[in-house]
C-alpha cells in the first residue's frame, strides 16, 4: 500500500497535474483563436480583446448562469468556491507541489478548509437532488450531469476523513488512497469533460441554443470549434 501511495502523490499526480494544466492551456487558446477567427469572418478587422478574454473565462468557469434560480444559485456559488479554495489552498497539497514542481504560496488555516470541504460535499449532493427534483432540468439531464457532481465530492469526502482519523471507519492508507488517486482522476477529467460547466448547464435556459447577447460572435465562433 505504501508503495501505491508513493506512486499516487509522485508520477501518477505530476502526471496528471500537466495533464490538467495542458489541457485547460489548450480549451483557452482553442477558444481565443476560433473566436479571433469568428470576428475576422465577421468583416470587422478590430478584434475586442477584453471582450473575448471574458468571454474565454466565462466559458472556463459559467458563473454567470447561475443567476436564473436564487437557491440554485447560492448552491453553485458555494460549491465553485469551495472546491476552487480548499484544493488550491490547503497547507498538504502545497507541500505536494512544492515536492513536485518547487512552487509554493500562502494556505488556509485547517479549520476553514474543514468547512470549506463540508461545503463541497454538502454542495455536490444538493446540486444532484436540485437537479433531479426541477422538472425542466431532469428533463435535459444525462446520467453524467448526476454522477460527475458527485465524483467531484470523493476527493473532498476521503480528504476530510484523512484529515479527521478519529472519525474515519475505514484504513487510513486506503483513505488516503482514494483520496489521491480520485483526485488524480479528477485533474484528468476536467479538460475533457469540463465538470464544472456540466454543473452550470442546468441553470443555463439556453442549453443548447442560443448563447446569451453581448459575446454571441465572439462565444459561438470559439464554442463551435470545440463542442458543448
């Protein structure tokens, strides 16, 4: 076991972390060049730069359509929050990368990455029962739009019983186990299926159609090239 867990915070996480970091490099540049491209086919020749890094960062992280249902909303935003913080933030993970990359910053104190991870966990299964509970979301959803919310929260759920051994019924080596391995799941899964826009979509009245004025050339130009 300690030979796996060796392997899951070494190659295996280095790994995975270019993985993730290529992968979103190449989601923004795609973006920005078909979009570049959408306003040139256009016939007009100035390109509106901040317009289309807004539109890049808004296709990344789709905050903005949450903002149709109140408790929707406040759910989402909190679950974004937390898992954009505590895995970023957290003094062990710090350490991790520093081992692996030489890079370190500034972390949470442990008791607001306590919370931060109960509110993930909390988050993700209410997303799920939102979802499965409003007529015209479960109308459009697919069994991933279920799953991947909840596959977000099991690095969450295992770190918080690795950090809580007193509380933990299962083998520490095998928490910790899972704990890296579907993290280590997850930094792959993001650029290929992009979960957090799977959680947004819900909240989106225009789920396959129309994208929303203002960036409409800019969004359909880029988000054509690579797909929903």
């Amino acid at each position: 076991m300690e030979t796996l867990l060796e392997w899951a915070r070494g190659p295996i996480f280095r790994g995975a972390l270019a993985f993730l970091i290529l992968g979103l490099m190449r989601h923004a540049v795609l973006t920005w060049f078909e979009s570049v491209r959408a306003v040139q086919r256009a016939g007009d020749k100035r390109i509106p730069y901040w317009a289309l890094a807004k539109a890049t960062l808004q296709w990344l992280f789709p905050v903005r359509k949450v903002k149709n249902r109140l408790l929707y909303s406040i759910t989402t935003v909190s679950f974004y929050a937390a898992i954009l913080i505590t895995p970023i933030f957290l003094a062990g993970h710090i350490v991790l990368i520093e081992r692996s990359v030489g890079v370190r910053w500034w972390a949470i104190p442990n008791h607001l990455a306590d919370f931060l991870t109960l509110i993930a966990v909390v988050t993700a299964v209410a997303l799920v029962i939102e979802r499965a509970m409003a007529r015209d979301t479960r109308a459009l959803s697919r069994f991933s739009d279920y799953v991947i919310p909840l596959l977000v929260a099991v690095p969450f759920a295992t770190g918080f019983l690795v950090m809580h051994p007193g509380i933990n019924p299962f083998p520490y080596n095998a928490t910790m186990l899972a704990h890296v391995m579907s993290a280590n799941l997850l930094f792959v899964l993001i650029p290929l299926t992009r979960p957090l826009r799977t959680v947004a979509n819900d909240a989106d009245p225009f789920r396959g159609g129309a994208a929303p004025a203002g960036v409409s050339g800019q969004r359909s130009g880029g988000m054509a090239g690579q797909g929903e």
